[in-house]
C-alpha cells in the first residue's frame, strides 16, 4: 500500500449540518483527517472545505466518490496540482532575542505580528512542510504556544 | 393554501400518490395524527413498534417498486426506527421516514424525548433534513421523495419539530425540484459499452453476475434477453433471486457463502464477469485476494463509488443496469455466436451435476429444505416470500423456485433478525390478493412478533413458516465448524407455545411434527385468510451447505455428503 498526501477541496452548500456530514463520512468510513478548514466562498451560498489525508490510491478514490455522493456537495477537487497555504501563531517569551526571532519568521516570510509585556507572537504562513521545518527551527527559542491552521489550498 | 405544517405533510403524502403509512404516534407527531385523524387519503397502519413501521414500509417498498413511507415520534420513537432505516440503507431500498422533533425552542437543551435524529440517521440514511421553517417543509418533503427513489434508491429522514407542524403557512407542493448538487442517474455512455461489448466477444468463459440493482432497475426482462442472446451463464446474489427465473436453463444459482457449487465454481474460474447492480459483497466474494482470480471485469452500477472499491474493474459503466443492459444487448446482436460458449457452459453442467443444490431427505423428522421445497411446489410463483435472517433464510434463498424479482423480500446487506414478519405485513399491503409467506425461525420471529396484533387488526392475513430448531441455526451452525460445538447461548429449548402465542394474537397456530401435517396446515392457513404461524419442528442440528468459511476462497466449499460423481462422469 502505497500512502500518499493528497488536499481535497470540497465545495458545499452552506447548510448547518454539512461539515458533520462530511466529517462523519470520513470517521465513519475509517479515512484519516490530517487538517481542515472551512470558510464561506464569497458572493455565494457555498463554502469549501478543505481537508488534508493520507492514504493509498484506491482509498482517495473511494473518499471523493464518497464525498460526491453527499447531496449538499456540489463539487470535489482532489489531485496533486494544487497550491496549498498552512499558516502557524507562535507564542515567544521576550527573553528570548526579538531580532533572531524577527529573522527566523522573516525567512518563512512571516514576520512578528504582536508584542506584549513578556512576549512576542510571530506568524509565518507557507507551504505545510516548510511550517513544519520553521516549527522545528523555532524551538530553539523555547516557545510557550504552536497554533497551526490547517491546509488551505487551490487548484494551479 | 393555508394549512398548519401537520396538514402539509398529509397533502404532500398524497400528492406523492401514498396509499397506505406505516407509524406510531407520539408526543412531539401528534399535530401530524391529528391530521391524519382529519383525512382520508391514505390508510394509516398503526404497528406495535416503530421498528416494525419501517420494515414494513420497506416491505411495501420491496415488494411494489414504490416509496415506503413510515411515521414515528421523537426520541425513542426514532431510536427504534434506526434499525428499519439501516435495513433499507444497507439494500437501497426507497423510504420517506417521517419523524417528530421537540419544539425548536427545546432543541439543544436535553428537551424530554429529544435526540440528535439528524447525527444518528446521518450514516444510516441517503439524506436527512431538520425542517427549521414552515416555509421550507413543501419543498423539503417533496425533495425527500425524490432523493429516496431516484438514483441509487435509499431511505431519507425528514426530521420536524413540534412547532413547525403547528404552524401555519402558504402550501403549495412544487412540481419539480432544484437541487444542483444532487447527481441522479448518469447517462450510460456508449464508448464504455463498445468496449465492454469487444471483451464479451473476446471471452471464453464469461459470467453474468446480478445484483440487487437489478432488481431495483426493474432489469430483469433486459437480462433475460441479454442472457437469451448471448447464451452466458449466469448467477445470481441473494438479492437477485427471481430475476432470471428458476427455470432458466442458464441460471447456475445464487453464489457466496452459500452459493451452489456450479456457481461458486464459474465465479472461480470465469475469464470475464458481468456484473450487473452487484457490490461484491464480501459474503460473495469470499477472500478477496483469490477471488476470481482469472477474470477481468465489466462493472456496471449506478454508484460510482461501488466501482473498483473491492475488485478492480476493467470496464467500468456507470448508471442504470436496464438500461446498460439493452445497449449491450444491441451491441452484441449480429456479433455474438451462441456456440462460441458451447465449452465453458459443458464444464459449468458437469460441476452442477457433481454437486447439485441437495439434501438428504428424512422419513423420521421434517428437513427444513423439504419445507422450502413443498413450499415452492404448492405455491410457485403465487406467492411473495419474506424471510427473517438466519439458516432459514438461506434455506429459502437455495431451495425456493423464485420466478421473478420482487418475489423474495430478506434484509441481506444489514442482516436485520425481526425484518421478516413486518416486512411481511407490508408486502400484503402492497398486494393484498397474493398469498405472502414469512419463512422464518424460532430465534427472528420472536424479534417482532408483536406484529400478529397488527396483522390481526388490519387483517394482513400473512403465513409465519417457523421453521423450528430450538437454535439460533445459523449461530450454532458456525459453533459446530469453528468453535468446538461450544453452544455459547445458542440453545432455544426453552420457548414459548407458538401456537398458543398466534391464538392469544387473535390468529390461527398449527403444531407440525410430520409431513402430513405440513400440508394441512398449509392448506387450512390459506383458507383461514387469518395471521397464522406453522410452528415446525424440524431436524435440529441440520446445517446450511455449501458454506465457504468466513474469509476462505470462494472455491473452498463444505459441501454436503451425498454428492453425485456417477451424474459428473456423464
């Protein structure tokens, strides 16, 4: 079985019960969630739904059948040609160097977004592996807080 | 028109051309069976259960091709209609289920007699709707019916607080519906028809393997002709039977677990299978990684996602099995030679003849097999048959001579013990001058029996064929096999006066212990036109064969003893 990483894009009626129904879908058919995000699409009564999953071939062909199957879906984006944006928040304490934080952030071109008495939050939004490496650089700066958005994304 | 949400909704049954509600009222439905009291469009059938209500709506689905429709009130009302919804998720069976909700101002707060109706039916359904506004319940009921039998059939919940019923509002029942997202049935495309057409040509040993969605597609005269044409052999899933029809001269039988050998064998060594509204359940395919191990595959089904979910398909077609099939059947005609299977079609015969679908008969005590058979040969195809789930079910399935579809009623994807006795109600609902039989077993009847009150008031006079081990069979049966006889609470000696029970129902028993007496009793309960149960005390620890153990190859069978190899040498 071969896994591999896939962003499905899922355009939706925007009704109460929709995200419950996909995301009931995905647990009640054993399919694994990596991230979600859910917003309106503007000027219309739709959202999208973006979810990033692992699995093998047959498995993210069966869950964008799946999904097509729900009535309020109106239309499932799933290949590998996408631009996808995650973004992160993290959370410094000021005794830590504010400049080398500055130039961490600056390097995923995210930038420090709010001081406070006693710390600093940098943003940095790109793509999901290059987060997960400005994650991993900056721990060196002993952070109190990762928040991390899930997966945006877009067909090329 | 002004109207209050209750009178919307018996104006939308009818416009929906609703004959007869299966239901039970309740706290948050009553303003609809205040309703309901006030009209005469429909007849209403007040089961004993809410259970019960949506097995027999599906019955009534089953057995007419209509939308079943069922009523329940919230809560416990319809936690107990969860198991008749998934019943008829599991087989696509169309299904409009109505359920009271608690007023919109108690939603969220633990009201009494609130559920999240909406949460729990959501894997079990094809859709469900919470009506929040009376302005939207024409429209929303409309669409439910036309979601339930459109496409892949299934039941859809419409879920309606207490408030909205009590309101008034402007009725008008739209003639169509808008609903850009919903894809019904696709077009089959005829690239994909030719190419399939070439590989039947191609093919030396090709198999025809039919579905359910053969018979919700109403295919079965298409298939008929397909198989006439073509001369392929054919077999059938336990939600098939009666498409082809017993007599068929190229009908192998019902494959799977307790396929016949003819048909499992031809599933194994066929070069081409044909699938037509078929899933490939696992209880048809056995182990998956040696299933049909030569074959390609042609897969035509209405559900894209049925296609290459368990077994890769060569060829997919996607949309409705009638249809795909008579546009095979004009590719093929003029191309295909009736001889060009002579071969594969002798070899198929030899193994039917090796081991045909059998039993060793008793003269001392009744085999349940004989009851299936007599069944058959004194009622043919008369009768419509239900069955609850169990060694019963598949004695019925292997040994009744089924002639056309929607002869056989049986829950088979969900396997739902109590569906036969409503489902049975239904059925005579939906054709009150046939005879219907519910050939079940002394563990499933008692699961709603219930029901005789119903079938007692209404006069739904329905036969119950008990075929009567004091086991839970087909438990016990794998027991036997797998456990090391271990009877881990399988044993029924301890049951109830059947007879006296149906009596007590206002309806008719018959103790049976011979023969003879079968066929009294048979003969009286027809005449009676009362609810009755033929109580059968048939041989104990007979066992359901062929039987492919859970997750061996299809080709590894348990067959019976007395196989025929004088008849296989030919």
């Amino acid at each position: 079985m071969n896994e591999v990483r896939r962003v499905i894009s899922i355009v939706v009626e925007n009704e109460s019960s929709v995200l419950s129904r996909v995301a009931g879908l995905f647990a009640g058919r054993g399919y694994n969630i990596e991230t979600l995000t859910v917003a309106p699409i503007p000027n219309s009564q739709r959202s999208r739904i973006s979810i990033a999953t692992k699995g093998d071939e047959r498995t993210i062909s069966q869950i964008t059948k799946q999904l097509n199957k729900l009535i309020p879906v109106y239309e499932v984006v799933e290949h590998n040609e996408m631009v996808e944006k995650e973004m992160v928040l993290v959370k410094f304490p000021l005794s830590e160097p504010l400049a080398d934080i500055e130039v961490l952030c600056e390097a995923y071109n995210g930038t420090i977004v709010n001081v406070g008495v006693d710390m600093c939050i940098g943003m940095v939004a790109d793509e999901p592996c290059r987060i997960k490496h400005f994650i991993e650089a900056s721990a060196r700066f002993n952070p109190i807080e990762i928040v991390r958005g899930g997966v945006v994304a877009i067909e090329r | 028109m002004q109207m209050n949400g209750a009178q919307m909704v018996c104006e939308a049954l009818v416009a929906e051309g609703v004959k007869t509600v299966f239901g039970y009222p309740g706290g948050a439905i009553m303003n609809v069976y205040d309703a309901i009291y006030k009209q005469d469009g429909f007849e209403h059938i007040l089961n004993r259960h809410e259970q019960a209500s949506v097995h027999a709506a599906d019955g009534y689905a089953r057995a007419s091709g209509e939308v079943g429709v069922a009523m329940v009130t919230s809560g416990p009302g319809f936690t107990n209609a969860v198991t008749g919804l998934a019943t008829a998720y599991m087989d696509s069976i169309p299904l409009v289920v109505i359920s009271g909700q608690v007023p919109q101002i108690l939603l969220g707060t633990d009201g009494f007699q609130e559920i999240d109706a909406i949460g729990i039916s959501r894997p079990c359904t094809k859709h469900n709707y919470l009506v929040r506004d009376i302005a939207e319940l024409p429209r929303i009921l409309k669409e439910a019916f036309h979601i339930a039998r459109t496409g892949r059939p299934g039941p859809v919940l419409v879920d309606i607080p207490k408030d909205i019923t009590a309101e008034m509002g402007e009725f008008v029942y739209p003639e169509s519906v808008d609903l850009p997202s919903y894809m019904t049935t696709p077009k089959v495309e005829s690239s994909a028809i030719e190419s399939a057409v070439e590989a039947i040509l191609k093919a030396k040993k090709p198999l025809i393997y039919i579905g359910g969605g053969a018979v919700l597609s109403n295919a079965s005269e298409a298939i008929r002709a397909f198989v006439e044409l073509s001369q392929i052999p054919a077999v059938e899933t336990l939600m098939a039977l009666g498409v082809m029809g017993a007599e068929n001269p190229l009908r192998l039988g019902m494959l799977g677990m307790h396929g016949n050998y003819a048909s499992n064998m031809a599933m194994s060594e066929t070069d081409l299978i044909i699938s037509l509204g078929a899933r490939f359940d696992d209880r048809v395919t056995g182990k998956l990684s040696e299933f049909a191990q030569y074959a390609k595959v042609i897969h035509v089904d209405i559900d894209p996602a049925n296609i290459s979910k368990l077994v890769a398909v060569d060829y997919p077609i996607v949309g409705d099995v009638k249809e795909a099939v008579e546009m095979l059947v004009n590719g093929l005609r003029g191309k295909v030679q009736t001889k060009q299977y002579d071969d594969w079609r002798e070899i198929l015969a030899r193994y039917d003849a090796l081991y045909p679908q059998s039993f060793e008969d008793s003269d001392e005590i009744i085999k349940p097999q004989w009851v299936i058979e007599r069944l058959g040969e004194t009622l043919g195809e008369e009768a419509i048959v239900t069955s609850d789930v169990g060694q019963h079910q598949m004695w019925a399935a292997q040994h009744y001579p089924f002639d056309r579809p929607r002869q056989w009623i049986n829950s088979g994807g969900l396997g739902t013990m109590g569906f036969g006795l409503p489902a049975a109600l239904g059925a005579k609902k939906a054709f009150p001058n046939k005879t219907v039989i519910n050939v079940t077993g002394d563990g499933s009847i008692l699961m709603n029996v219930q029901e005789l009150v119903t079938a007692s008031e209404y006069k739904i006079p329905v036969i119950n064929v008990i075929l009567n081990n004091h086991f839970l069979g087909m438990v016990r049966q794998w027991q036997t096999f797998f456990y090391e006889e271990r009877y881990s609470e399988t044993d029924l000696t301890f049951q109830p006066n059947f007879k006296a029970l149906a009596e007590a129902c206002h309806g008719i028993g018959y103790d049976v212990t011979t023969k003879e007496e079968f066929d009294m009793a048979l003969k009286d309960a027809i005449e009676q036109d009362k609810v009755a149960f033929i109580n059968i005390q048939v041989a104990r620890f007979e066992n359901v064969l062929p039987m492919v153990p859970a997750n061996a190859a299809l080709n590894n069978m348990m067959l019976p003893k007395i196989a025929n190899p004088a008849k296989g040498e030919k």
